[in-house]
C-alpha cells in the first residue's frame, strides 16, 4: 500500500474524529458518561460522593458580587457552575486562573446556562470595589462570572465543605492565604463532576470540552 495514502488516511481520521466528537455533542444525542470519580468500592461515579454514598451537593451560601448584588445558590439552580478561588493581591498563581477562566468565559459568553464564581480568599482587602476593578481586568461579564465577596469564615467553610478543595489564612499579610489551584465543574443540579488545575491551559481545554458535556445532560 502506498504510504503516502496510509499517512494521509491518518491525518484525515485524527482531524475528523474532534469535529464529529463536537457535532455528535451539539444535537443533544450524547450519551457519553462523564465519570470522574469512585464509590467506596472503586467503581467509576459521574457525581463526587458523600461518605454516605449519595451525591455531595454544593450546599446554600450568599454572598457579594463585584457589583454589590447578593449571589445565592437560587440564582445558580439549573445551571452549570465553574468556580475557583483566589484573591486580587495574589501574585503567584491567581494571574494565571483568571485569566484562564477568561477563556472559559469566552467559551460560554452567549450561553446563560454556565456561570462563573470566583471567591476571594481576602475579604477584607477584596471589598466590591476592589472586586470590582479586578473583574474589569479580566474582561468578566457582569451576571456571567461573579467574583465573590463576604465573611471569610463563610468562604473557607463554603470551600472545604461546600467544594471539597483549600482555602484559608495562614498568618498574615498578603502573603499569608493559601488556596487551591484547582477549578470546580458542578452540573446543573449543583453536583461536582470534576476539578481541573486552574494554571494548565491543557486541563483548561479539558475542562471546556466537558462543560459541554456536562451541559449536554438532561437536569
């Protein structure tokens, strides 16, 4: 067989396969299982799990957006949720997830069935203005990406018990917060599906690529 028409073959399949896979998740007709996680005998779950089996589900919060607009779990329910942690004075890897979640925003910017929640972890230098100004940095569409103000006690409880991940001041000064790297997925029934490393543009690709998944589930 001539090889020119074998490596022309593959180069065809390895560019078709991706637009089929999107086509195939565009038409609603997707039963592919997103299944990140294991039960306690090791058997691949969709949903994060409770100690008791059933599903963790993000529990209800409030807090304050950017634009001074309380943010409960009501204005999230039946939608898909992207969150992360972060704070305005951090100068590490907090640069680098937002502005990673900006392509995420861009992903979803016409679609009002994904939001975005970022958290500070430094309520009390990150007032809504603060807030504010570092939302127009990255560019966020208001009502689209919140970033998230409020009682610090509130936002570390809503991390470790509500998102599973870190969040928490070790000592003081702007040095002193320690928070995850790591991005949340939930689904529309506020189920977590899967945690994404915020500073990796490859994970940030996977992440998009399964929030259209996600999305493509029935609530």
């Amino acid at each position: 067989m001539n090889k020119n028409l074998v490596k022309t073959g593959i180069l065809s399949l390895l560019l078709v396969v991706p637009v089929l896979f999107i086509i195939f998740l565009n038409t609603g007709k997707n039963t592919y299982q997103l299944e990140r996680f294991r039960d306690v005998e090791g058997n691949p779950t969709k949903y994060l799990l409770n100690e008791d089996g059933q599903p963790h589900k993000l529990p209800p919060f409030s807090f304050t957006d950017q634009d001074g607009k309380t943010i409960t779990e009501k204005d999230i329910e039946g939608k898909v949720v992207i969150a992360d942690y972060i704070f305005t004075r951090c100068q590490t890897i907090c640069p680098k997830m937002s502005n990673n979640l900006e392509s995420v925003q861009r992903a979803f910017a016409d679609n009002p069935n994904v939001v975005l929640l970022s958290h500070t972890v430094d309520p009390e230098y990150d007032t809504v203005q603060v807030l504010n100004s570092y939302a127009k940095v990255h560019g966020a569409i208001s009502g689209k990406w919140h970033f998230l103000t409020g009682e610090k006690e509130k936002l570390y409880k809503q991390a470790s018990e509500g998102y599973k991940i870190v969040a928490s001041e070790e000592a003081s000064g702007p040095d002193a917060f320690v928070h995850s790297d790591r991005i949340v997925l939930l689904d529309r029934n506020g189920y977590i599906r899967g945690y994404y490393n915020g500073t990796d543009s490859m994970q940030i690709d996977t992440l998009i690529l399964e929030t259209k998944i996600v999305l493509s589930e029935l609530k």
